[in-house]
C-alpha cells in the first residue's frame, strides 16, 4: 500500500494527513513536522508497548521523554492533563516543543488539549493507531477532555502540524475497537455522501475483515469530507457541526453510562439511529432510511440499541451539548441518508420518546 497524502488547508495554514502502511517506522517522512529540540510522546498501556519504541527510535537526536497513561476514556481528565504539563516540565519544554499523541481519540484530545494549554500553545503531532482516530479525532484540531458533568466540555481548538495515519496498526487492534471506528466512516456517508454510503453497503463485508483496498479507501474519503469541511468551517461556526451527527445523543450515552459501557464509536452507532428516528419522529425524513442505516450498523457488528437507561438522565446530559444555543437544543438531524442539517430548538419530547426503549 503506497502512502496518500491529503492536505487540510485553513487559509494560509495548512498540513499534511499521510495515510499508509508502517508509516510510525517512516521518520524522514513525519521528523518534517517537528521545529524544536525537544519532543514529548503521550501514549497510553495498550498502544505504548507495541508502537512506543519504534516512535521513539525515529525521535533520536531530539531532547525526548515518553509519558504513558493508562486506557480508557475514564482518564481523558483534568488529571491525566496535569500529568502531561508536569512531563512537559521535566523535560525542560518551551514553546518551540512538540507532543506526539501516539493512540486513539483519548490520547489525541488529551495530548493536544495539554499542547493548547502549555506556554498558550505549542506544536502537537497525531500519530493515531485506532480507526475511529484515522477517520475522525485525529483530522481538524479539536481537543478536550470529560467533565462529570459531560463528554469534551473543557478543550480547545488547535491544528497539529501532521497526522500520521499508520493503518498497519490496525492489524492489531481488537475487533470491537475496530468496529468502532467503522462507525465514524458510516457518519460521512450518513450526513453528506449518499454515494460514499452506498459503497459501504457493498463493502460491508471487506471492512469488516480488514481488507487492504476497502480499509484505504474508507480512511481516505472520511479524511477528503472531514478535511473539506473543516477547512470551510474550521472553528464550527455552521457547517463544521454537522460532522456531529449522531453524536449529542453518544456524549450523553456515554456520560450517563460512566464511560464503561459503550465505546465511543458504539455510542455514535447507537446516536445516528436515535437522530434518524427522532427526524422520522419530527416528519423530517423517511423511516425507511433510519432502517437502512441502522441495517448497515448491525452489517458491520455495531450496536443500533441503547443500553438500559434513564430517559430523562440522558435528556439532562444532552442540555449540555455544545452546540445549543440560548437554552434550546440543537441537534443534527437528517433528511436522508447524505442530508444533514443543524436544526434548532428539537422538542424535549420527541427526544424522550425515541429515547425510551423500543421493545
């Protein structure tokens, strides 16, 4: 598999995306990237034993240290955060250091929203090893970490400077992490390619084995939509929220749920269908396309049912949601499958309704 490269272009800014096999080992390709002296890597237990050294050797002749969290989204936390700045400090960072996130969607909000804060702003690079990292966190500069309260309500916007998408590493990520991430990839053809969601309805089966050609394609079409949409609206002023489909009901899943229960992607799966039903619900979009899509999340492995819940719990976590406005909800609904739209001021209950189990 060659290595494709995508530019995100914000203006007069702009960085590569580089999508390949055994990328991580690449260094004279991804060392451009870094312009100080010193480097700090923020892993975690599960990625750090297989991919750390490999980093690690391609840093030589910089000042670096490693940090290794522990997994999970339960420590993407203010705490884990006060950990990077105190590695930052001992190793002597100032403002021309890098952080290298090298692992999912946990590790690369965290490490970039620690890069955001430290000396205001420092360089950050993604080097992401889950699939729903390659298609989705790692591309558009969000960071941020959880809350009690809430999924990413402290963060901040910061480009990193590369991303390198090594998609050998997805040989070992186990399958419900890589299912996850299809869910995301399902997301793009969902809100905004009806044509892209065709081809995975055909491609179900080889995306679900992993197969080479399917697997770069669906990376790199997520990245091209993602990239496009971030470049037009690059701190979610409009557009940019649409890559949210789904996702108002999946922070709340995940909140209610102690973040143990449902993967990030899981809840995604679980939300798009919520939002499919409460469109249908609203009498914006045909329910024969919420079956559609919830049939090609079950095609794929991934849920399309909410764990045991509180409605109204839920609902409360949802109030949150960053993209409400003025104490009104905003959610993104569709019209059908690729027609997406930010819609104001969704009726509480119809969300309880599609909220309380179906039986």
């Amino acid at each position: 598999m060659s290595t494709t490269t995508l530019e995100v272009e914000l203006g007069e800014r702009r960085y590569p995306v580089w999508i390949g096999a055994d990328l991580l080992s690449t260094s004279a390709l991804w060392r451009t990237a870094l312009r100080g002296s010193h480097v700090l890597v923020v892993s975690n237990e599960t990625v750090a034993p297989l991919y750390l050294a490999r980093v690690q050797a391609g840093l030589a002749g910089f000042v670096q240290a490693a940090l290794v969290l522990p997994d999970g989204e339960k420590h993407k936390t203010l705490d884990s955060t006060a950990r990077v700045f105190d590695a930052l400090a001992a190793l002597g960072a100032t403002r021309d250091a890098t952080v290298v996130a090298l692992g999912g969607g946990v590790i690369g909000d965290l490490a970039g929203f620690a890069a955001a804060a430290w000396m205001r702003g420092i360089d950050f690079v993604q080097m992401p090893t889950t699939l729903l990292a390659m298609v989705d966190s790692s591309v558009g500069g969000k960071t941020g970490v959880n809350l009690p309260a809430g999924k990413n309500l402290v963060g901040a916007f910061l480009q990193p400077r590369a991303v390198v998408a090594d998609t050998a590493t997805l040989a070992t990520l186990p399958a419900r992490e890589y299912r996850a991430g299809l869910a995301e990839v399902v997301k793009y053809g969902a809100l905004g390619d009806a044509a892209f969601f065709a081809w995975i309805e055909s491609n179900a089966a080889a995306l679900v084995e992993r197969e080479e050609n399917a697997l770069a394609h669906a990376i790199a079409q997520s990245c091209r939509q993602k990239s496009a949409i971030v470049a037009r609206d690059e701190l979610e002023h409009g557009e940019r929220a649409l890559l949210n489909f789904g996702h108002t009901f999946a922070h709340a899943l995940e909140s209610a749920t102690g973040y143990d229960a449902l993967l990030h992607g899981e809840a995604v799966a679980i939300g798009m269908v919520l939002a499919a039903r409460l469109s249908a619900e609203l009498g914006r979009a045909p329910s024969g396309d919420g079956a559609r899509l919830a049939a090609l999340l079950d095609a794929l492995g991934l849920p399309t049912r909410s764990p045991a819940i509180d409605a109204a719990d839920v609902l409360e976590r949802m109030r949150l949601d960053k993209k409400n406005l003025g104490g009104l909800l905003r959610l993104v609904l569709w019209r059908g499958i690729g027609q997406a739209d930010v819609v104001p001021g969704v009726p509480e209950g119809a969300i309880l309704r599609v909220l309380e189990p179906t039986g």
